[in-house]
C-alpha cells in the first residue's frame, strides 16, 4: 500500500530524540525552548508557543481569546472537525460559513455575511497547505471586532504575498501529527504576536498555574507556591518531542521543496484528464502543500476511492463537512447550510503526498488513477 501521507524520520531525528532520553530534562526543560525558537524562526519572529496537538493549539487559542459561552465564531466547514470541536467546547456557537469553489477555503464574503454583534473570532483554515485570504479576513474580522485565527495545521513554511503563516493572524495554530510536513509524532503550536494573550495561552498550557509572586494573589509562602487564577490543561509537550521537532525543523525546506516538485509533477501527468479538476493555487501564495486534493466529477469520487484502495493506493478524502458531523447535528446543524463546501467534499480525494514518496511510486499512482477513469 503507497500511503497518501507518512512521516520522514532520519537518523538525525533518531540521535536527537535519544540525547534527551540520555539526558536530564523529559519535559519542560531546554528542547522545549529550543523548539519554540526554531519555530519563531518560520513565523517572521512572532513568539510560538508548543502544545500537545494541533487540537490543543486551537483549545489553547480560544481560552487565550476568552471564548465563551455566549460567543460565536465563524469558521470554514471544509476542515478537521477540532477547529469547530474546540470552539463548541468552550462553550461558543460555532457559525459555519462557505468555501472558495478554487481553493475549499474560507470565502471572505460568506464570512462577512455570517458575522454578527456576538462574533468573537473568524477562524480561517489553511486547506491542504494553500493560505486562506487573510487580507480579506482580516477586514471581516476588523469589522466585527473579532480575533482573526488562522487554522495552519496544513501550511507551516507557506507565506501569502511574501508573508509567512503564522504571522498573517492574530493567533495561528500549527499540527505537527505524523504526517504533516514536519512532525513530533503528536503535536501542536502556537503563535502569537500579543504578549497579553502569550501569558494566558501558557497559563492555559499548563494548568493556569501563576508562579511570579508579583501576580499571585497569596504570596509569600515560599518557593514551592503557586496558584491558579483561571482553570487550566496539562498540553505541555515534552522535551523528547520536542528535540523530534526541532530536529525536523531543519529539514522543512527540503521537505517543502520535495512536495512542490511532487505536485508540480501530478499537475503535468494529469494535465486535461476527462472527469478530473485539478487543485488550484492563487498567484500571491506559496503553499506548503500539505494535500493533493484532486476533483472527480460524474459522481464518481466513491467508486475511485474504493477501486484505488483495491489496487494498493492509499487515498483519502479530506475532510466530511464538519457540520454532518452526528454531534452537530445534534445542536442542530442541517446538511444544506454551505453548499459549495459540500459539493467539494463530494468531489474530492487527496492523492499521495509525502517527502519520500519516489518518482516511480507516484507514477503507479497517476497510472492506477487513469485506469480507473478509464
């Protein structure tokens, strides 16, 4: 089976990961750090912040917002059902909005339309590693008086008009699960450019605990005190982790130029194919290319997938319309609500895609893919 995404570990990683095992330091100690700052490095310098997943990430950016009950936020349906998940569980309405028929992102203008007085955050969704229109966001979300998150589980290393992700939002959140572009096996991030929201998200991070005497509340019982102000989670990710990361982080640039080269090969193999559309990419972006979401059309994306698994090629479709989702419905959600983002779910279905697929691999793939659509 050629899977349609999988990890690159070296032996670099391999040392990296047991000189911390040798080491003092499991958890919260300098690879922490070091990572952090590795990956500040790709965000224009905006301060990161690591967690335990990209779920975390997005948990940790709406507690750090102050998103609560009473509060809605707009997001793109088109995406891994965690970046509405986490809203909902802070107790926020989750406002889904359409996508763009070109890229399954955000749509500004349906964004805009959704907005209302209690919008806190317009969350945008980075879909297969090409940004979202964050200029265009980034007015919606001025005008509401709302946080402008960026969902960047699929595009850290991609920049939009010569700016990188993770410096485009308010608050971006990363995923370094296995098979994103660099990875710590489980993992997230965070960016963030405010101070304010810095401290809360790290408080968030690990517990609320307040350690600094000068903003407890009852100090000076000693050393040992701490106090919580506000509740808290353990999403703390751990030095062994984090040295995995850190190593990875010097490879993303090879990484993202093998995915290019990748993708630019299937648009030439698969030029003109009768019944399938292409992704499509904006001219002011550099995608990170996280998926290579291809289109069936005629209603045949069910029958491709099936046969294409038959014949070892491990697709997949990304991503069932959050709102389907049983816990959704249950709110209250109906099927309808963004029809472009649901024809594209119906359509689509990412080919492999992944640093050490080989040539040879990927033209079994554009092969067994052509057999199919006969």
């Amino acid at each position: 089976m050629i899977p349609y995404g999988r990890q690159s570990v070296a032996e670099d990683d391999v040392r990296a990961v047991a000189e911390v095992l040798r080491g003092d330091w499991l958890t919260t100690g300098p690879a922490v750090t070091a990572f952090e700052a590795g990956l500040a490095r790709w965000t224009a310098g905006v301060p990161c912040l690591a967690v335990t997943s990209g779920t975390a990430a997005l948990h940790v950016a709406y507690a750090a917002a102050g998103i609560g009950p009473g509060d809605e936020v707009v997001t793109s349906p088109l995406t891994f059902v965690a970046t509405a998940a986490t809203a909902a569980l802070r107790g926020a309405r989750v406002v889904f909005a359409d996508v763009c028929d070109d890229t399954g992102n955000l749509d500004p203008g349906a964004a805009g339309a959704a907005v209302t007085g209690r919008t806190r955050a317009v969350t945008a969704v980075d879909y297969a590693g090409h940004p979202a229109d964050y200029d265009e966001l980034r007015a919606v979300a001025d005008r509401a008086g709302a946080l402008l998150l960026g969902d960047a589980a699929h595009s850290l290393g991609a920049s939009y008009k010569g700016r990188p992700v993770g410096s485009l939002a308010d608050v971006t959140t990363f995923s370094f699960f296995a098979t994103k572009t660099v990875t710590t096996a489980e993992g997230g991030a965070l960016a963030l450019p405010d101070g304010e929201r810095f401290t809360r998200a790290a408080r968030f991070r690990n517990h609320g605990l307040v350690r600094d005497p000068a903003e407890q509340r009852d100090p000076g019982h000693g050393g040992w005190h701490q106090e919580v102000h506000d509740f808290g989670l353990n999403y703390r990710l751990p030095d062994v982790l984090c040295a995995l990361g850190l190593s990875q982080l010097g490879r993303l640039p090879a990484f993202l130029a093998r995915r290019a080269e990748l993708v630019a090969r299937y648009d030439t193999l698969l030029a003109g194919v009768p019944g399938l559309r292409l992704p499509e990419r904006r001219p002011y972006v550099e995608p990170a290319w996280h998926l290579y979401p291809v289109r069936i059309g005629d209603g045949r994306r069910r029958e491709v997938y099936d046969r294409m698994r038959a014949a070892g090629i491990g697709v997949q479709v990304n991503y069932i319309p959050a709102y389907w989702h049983p816990v959704f419905e249950d709110l209250g959600y109906r099927r309808g609500m963004c029809p472009r983002a649901e024809a594209y779910y119906a359509e689509e279905l990412s080919l492999p895609l992944f640093p050490g697929l080989t040539d040879a691999q990927q033209d079994q793939v554009v092969e067994s893919l052509l057999a199919v659509l006969g």
